[in-house]
C-alpha cells in the first residue's frame, strides 16, 4: 500500500518543478518587487553545488545576453535514513531568442552509464549514488548537451504550492472519482488535496499518459493564472514560503532576476518532447527502460539545434 501511495506521488513530482520555472520566467514587475522583499524565502532555495565545469559548455551562460541554457528538473522522494532517488527527472531547454521552451521527460528506469560509477545502471540511481551533481552528470552524458542547472522539488511540495495561491480552477473534460473525490465535466475548483489527484489519475482515463498530461497542463496554467492576478498579490509571501520549504536551486537570487527580466518569451512556446521507441527488458533479473540509439541521437540533435550548440 505504501509503494502504491508513492508511485502515485511521484506522478506529480515533475509538474512542480516545472511550475517553479515557469512562474519565474512569466512573472512580472510585481514578481521581481516580491524576489527583492521575500529575499529571505528565495534565499532558502538556494543550494550551491560543488560540480567541474562542462566540458560540453564552452562559455559561461550569460543571462544579460539572452544565451540559451538548460534545466535539470529533479523530483526526489527523500525518506529518513535514506538518500532518496530522482523518481522524476526532466530537462528544459530555454532559448529567449526563438521563444521556445523544450521539454524532454526521462523515464526513470532509463538504462544508460552513471557518470562517476563506470557502469550502466537506472539513470534515477544517479541521484542515490552521487546526489544532484552525479544526477546531473549523467542526464548531460546521456543527452550530449550541457546541464547548466537544476531544480529540486520536494514530493510533498505541490498540494502545498497550490493551496499558497488559493487554490485553482480548472476545465475538466472527463468526469471520473479517483482518490477519494469526485471530479465533475467542466470548470471545476480544487484545493492541493484535490488537484494532486485531479492531476495524476491516468488508469480511469482511455487516453492514458495522454489524459493524465492535459490535466497536468491545467492545472499548471491555473497555478500561473492565480499567482500573477492581482487577487493573489498578498499571497506572495505564503507562495515563496512554500516554494522555499520545497524546492531547492543552484540558481541563485541575482540569476532569477536575470531571467525573469530576459527569459518572458520563452514561455510564449513550450514544447515536450516525447522519448520514443524505447521498451523494457530483463537484464540480470532487473527490469530496465532501454531506449534505441537512434532514439538518443534524435532527442540529442533537437536539444542541441534549440540550445545552438
């Protein structure tokens, strides 16, 4: 029961993070006001990391210049005693110029080398064996692209961050009951309870995974829509609270100001990325995710052309 109740957590670890980036980079002059008078909140985020430099970064991202960059996205279910594993792991790929997001979601039994270890393992090992800069190591060997910085999201972080903006609205378009509540066809209102498991229901659902990210999708735009009205303004301070206690960043304060001033129209165009053709197979006893060469290289290639490198 306990496993099941994770496995269904995990589902929603990414969205957080990626609510994280996206409210930084759509914020607005009252969003850089509340970085500078919540600086405490933003500072409690920061995480510096002791990582060598790419060797596949060239030259040192420069915000003021608009470079391309790119975001390690990292859910981690942390246990007492325990050094956790990455159970979501996606990477974001920003370029300010073409106004483009990408986005490329690794399923977590990917079968590639861990970076540090010199053997293939589950790419979510990395995290358990090496923390956030083994993890980043590996994506980057395995994508072939500079991993510049990451964003860590606590799994208990979300049904927080959501209630911290008042709750949300949605439009639903299946009605179903999952996880104790009852979510009926249309525009419907949720609190964090109620949208983790809007969100993350795909069983019930003929569309699969497919289903599962509309609604994702939904309530992230919602998320976004309360925290930018002008209704949701003397929340901030809850909204950094939660975001502090949950979610921590090698981006440091002067960095996210950078970005929320030259970084908005990327969001204008967000674009996932689907790892295809890949299958699962017994190696060993152990069941791995094993995605076709071919395959790599084509994710590698869009990411590289977005990122002009």
């Amino acid at each position: 029961m306990r496993a099941k109740k994770h496995a269904k957590k995990r589902k929603w670890l990414k969205v957080t993070g990626i609510i994280f980036l996206l409210i930084l980079i759509v914020g607005g002059a009252y969003a850089y006001y509340v970085y500078h008078t919540l600086n405490k909140s933003v500072e409690s985020m920061h995480d510096p990391i002791d990582r060598e430099k790419s060797d596949k970064r060239t030259k040192d991202v420069k915000f003021t210049e608009k470079d391309p960059f790119s975001v390690l996205l990292l859910g981690v279910d942390e246990r007492s005693n325990d050094a956790g594993r990455s159970d979501s792991l996606i990477v974001l790929t920003i370029n300010p110029e073409q106004e483009s997001v990408k986005m490329v979601s690794i399923p977590r039994d990917t079968l590639t080398e861990i970076v540090g270890k010199g053997y293939e393992d589950k790419i979510n090992h990395a995290y358990a064996f090496g923390g956030v800069e083994m993890a980043m190591d590996t994506v980057e060997n395995f994508l072939d692209i500079p991993i510049d910085y990451f964003v860590q999201v606590n799994m208990e972080g979300f049904e927080e961050i959501v209630n911290a903006v008042g709750g949300v609205t949605v439009n639903n378009d299946l009605a179903f009951s999952d996880g104790g509540f009852t979510f009926e066809e249309g525009q419907i209102e949720l609190n964090g309870d109620e949208a983790l498991a809007f969100a993350r229901m795909r069983k019930k659902d003929p569309r699969g995974d497919f289903g599962r990210q509309l609604r994702q999708r939904e309530v992230i735009q919602a998320i976004i829509k309360e925290g930018a009205s002008v209704s949701s303004l003397w929340r901030f301070d809850n909204i950094f609270e939660a975001l502090g206690n949950n979610v921590k960043t090698n981006l440091t304060f002067d960095e996210m100001v950078d970005i929320q001033k030259h970084y908005k129209a990327a969001a204008k165009d967000m674009e996932q990325i689907k790892i295809d053709g890949g299958s699962g197979q017994t190696i060993d006893g152990i069941w791995y995710y094993v995605v076709p060469e071919e395959e790599v290289q084509r994710i590698q290639s869009l990411l590289k052309e977005h990122m002009e490198i």
